[in-house]
C-alpha cells in the first residue's frame, strides 16, 4: 500500500527483521511508528473532501450487506408459512455469513495487491447477484427456497470486505485525528443494516396467526409471501443503486496521501502472517475480540428463535435487536471519536464495555431463567438487558479494530482486520449450529416428551 507515494528510502520495513514488536513498541500509534524512521519525515500529509464520499458508498455497501445477511431472522415465523423454511433453513440462512468468510484470505489478498476499487466493485457484484438471484419468481417452492439460500451464500461471500476493510479505508483516505472515527463509521454500518432488519421485516410482513404456521389460512399465507417479496425487491434494487454509484466512482486512493503511516510501505502477504501467528499479544486480544463478538452476532441473527419460547413476539424480538445494535452504533461512533483524541485509554475502555456486558448477559440470562431464579421476566427487562448487552460488546469494535493495526504496525490493515473477524466468525458458526441442533431436537417427539418430563420433575 502507497509504493506510488513514496521515495525508495521511504518504503523500507518499519520494523527489524524480529517478529513481533517490543512491547513498549506495541502500544505507538502508526503515525509514531512511522515518524520515527529518519528517511519518514516528508511533512504533513494532505485530506481530500471527497474523502466523506468513499466513506459513505462504502459505508451504505456495508449497511446493504448487513441488512440481506439479516433478512430472515427477524421474520422467522412468517418465513416458515410463506416458503416452508424448517428451524435448519432458518439458522442455516444466518450461517451462510460466517460460512462466507471461509475464503477471506483470498479477499485479504486481493485487498492488499489490487486496492479498494477492485476489491469493493466485486463485493458489491456479489451483493447484486445475491439479491437478485432471491428474487427470481418461481412457483416450485423447493426451488425457490434453494434460490434464496444461494442468494444468501453470496451476500456472505461479501462478508469479508465489509467487516475487513475499514481500518485499510481509514488509513488510506483520512488523517490521523480522523482514522478511528473513520473506522467506527465504516465498520459500524454494516451492523447498523442487520440492526435495520429488525425493524423492517417485522413492521412490513405480517406474522402469522399466534405466530404458528397450523392456524394460518391460505390468503394470509399469500399475502405474507407477497409482502416478504416486497422486501425482497427493494433490497435487490438498493443494492443496484450502490453498485452502480461506485461503479461512477469509488477512486482507489487519493493523489496524495494523508499521512506518514498512509504512505509507508507494508509487510508482504506472508510476512505478515507470520508476524501475526507469532505475536503473542495480538492473538490474546484477537481472541478476546472474537469470541463475545461472534458469539452475540450469531445470537442476535437468531433472536426471534431464541425468544419466541419464552412468548416473545416477532414484533417485539426486532425491536430488541434493533435498538441494542443501534446503541451500540451509536455509542461505538462516539467512543472512537474519544479515542481519536486519548491514545493511550484504548485499554480502559474495553475492560469498561466488557465489564457492563457481563452484568447485562448475567441479568439477561437470570431473568430468562425465571423458574429457578424468580426474577419477573418483562419485556422491560428483556428490552434493558438485550439492549444494554449490544451497547456494550458492539461499541467495542471500532476501538479493537484501531487496537489490532497498531498492535502489528506494520502489518497491512486489510490482513490483520481480516484475520480477526475471520476467527470471529468462526465462533459464530458453533454457536448457530448448537442453536440449530439444540431448537431441531426440542421440536422433536422425543425432544418434547424430554421437556414435558422435565417439568413434571
């Protein structure tokens, strides 16, 4: 990244050929790191306005792409009645994102060698060709349902670059007081569209009958196929807008870069790598990143399935989750503004979110655990302890993100950031398939007669 910027003393390695940082070194900010190298001096860098441009297409790319990931969760019931979708098409329409990001590295590659450009048009032919591919109209209801699950899998292919590349697009594009709030914006988007799913799906198709396809009549079954297909199509046309506003435009960087560390050459593909695997530090934070957030982010996409055993409405479980992912997008954007202008407070502020998410997931788990705790189970404290948990973990992501660039300077953004939500994801995927086996075998006979004695006892 930024060969074209630089003079040949300028490109040299950050770093010494010794993996990993110091630890004192761990904790510099790029710009530091970067300054500090004699031939690295070239005075300030230069920001262009149409840098709030790049932000937004990319930002409103990844909001689309949220919001088609999550387009089924949120609708489960009527899902089920308009298409005959099972507890496993469900939870496997939500799987299709984290098993999207089973080629990541190749997206982290094609990053790192082609830039933006390339790398966001094809993500969003791959959101375009997802969405359009659900919305082709065919009768065969087995062979609608196998559309839609390959509209989704494509939509998770584009995963990778929408969760990755927004530390890369930050350091490309903007100064150094402005890359975390940068971060924020562009990662944020993408689960400000999931949260965004909780709120339209439920208010625009209609839940069944008690929520329960067996008393459904036919003419509601209709009309809800006809509504989820509304959604469908606009979704399919958003999407098209955006990949024909980047198609116009979406430059690959600015003429000049805007800072130091914009302009400093990279580690290679395989080096980094290796300086990755081979720092302690980065994989404790790395894992301390993945397992809350990929563990929340697979409960979320299935929420309306986690609560309608506790009686729970659809209507109700997707304004929980919207406003808990909102919350968290909003107080995420603010709290990387802070950390734009306190470096050295990017510690403090974890173990304060992750201290209020274990309070809140220990009450929400408390509350749903009525029978043996007798705490009242409302919706005031469901919607309190959902929301407060998604403030918590999801304003956490920016400031790990700007945690893990520096951690690894000089290591690629797109690499590092990809190799996080990698493992992330990873975490996602066990919870949703312990979901589905866990929801697939109460359904059961025999799982029912297990619950049934179980109360009894």
């Amino acid at each position: 990244m930024g060969s074209g910027w630089s003079s040949e003393e300028e490109r040299q390695p950050l770093l010494g050929p010794a993996l990993g940082p110091a630890p004192a070194a761990a904790w510099r900010s790029r710009e530091a790191a970067a300054a500090a190298l004699p031939a690295a001096a070239p005075g300030p860098g230069r920001v262009y306005g149409r840098r709030w441009l790049v932000l937004l297409l990319f930002s409103l790319l990844g909001f689309a792409q949220g919001l088609v990931w999550n387009t089924w969760g949120p609708i489960q019931n009527s899902a089920r009645q308009a298409y005959g979708f099972s507890s496993w098409d469900i939870a496997l329409l939500v799987l299709w994102g984290p098993i999207g990001f089973l080629p990541c590295f190749a997206f982290m590659w094609l990053l790192d060698k082609r830039g933006l450009r390339i790398t966001v048009l094809l993500t969003s032919f791959l959101v375009v060709l997802g969405t359009g591919l659900r919305c082709i109209p065919i009768a065969d209801l087995m062979l609608k349902r196998r559309l839609i699950h390959g509209g989704q899998l494509l939509n998770g292919l584009a995963g990778p670059t929408v969760m990755n590349a927004a530390p890369f697009l930050s350091t490309t594009w903007f100064s150094a007081d402005e890359r975390a709030t940068a971060t924020a914006i562009a990662s944020m988007l993408s689960y400000l569209g999931g949260a965004c799913a909780f709120l339209v799906g439920p208010l625009v198709v209609p839940a069944p009958n008690g929520t329960s396809p067996l008393f459904a009549s036919e003419n509601s079954r209709a009309h809800i196929k006809d509504r989820i297909e509304t959604v469908l199509y606009a979704e399919f046309g958003v999407v098209c807008l955006l990949f024909s506003a980047t198609l116009a435009y979406f430059p690959p960087r600015p003429p000049l870069p805007p800072s130091v560390a914009a302009a400093s050459q990279r580690l290679s593909y395989r080096r980094s790598f290796c300086r990755l695997l081979s720092n302690l530090r980065f994989l404790m934070i790395a894992l301390a990143y993945a397992i809350p957030l990929g563990v929340f982010a697979g409960w979320s996409g299935v929420l309306d399935l986690i609560l309608t055993p506790v009686h729970v409405s659809q209507v109700d479980a997707g304004w929980i989750g919207f406003w808990s992912i909102v919350g968290g997008c909003v107080v995420g954007i603010a709290m990387a503004r802070f950390a734009d202008f306190i470096r050295g407070m990017l510690k403090l502020i974890l173990l304060l979110l992750f201290s209020g998410a274990t309070i809140s997931s220990t009450w929400f788990t408390l509350t749903c655990l009525n029978s043996i705790t007798h705490l009242p189970l409302t919706t005031v404290t469901l919607y309190a302890s959902c929301i407060l948990l998604g403030v918590f973990l999801n304003s956490s992501i920016p400031i790990f993100f700007e945690l893990f660039v520096e951690t690894v300077y000089p290591v690629p953004e797109g690499i590092t950031c990809g190799v996080v939500t990698f493992l992330s994801n990873m975490f996602m995927g066990v919870l949703l398939f312990f979901l589905t086996f866990y929801h697939t075998d109460c359904q059961t006979p025999e799982g029912s007669k297990k619950a049934k004695h179980g109360e009894h006892q």
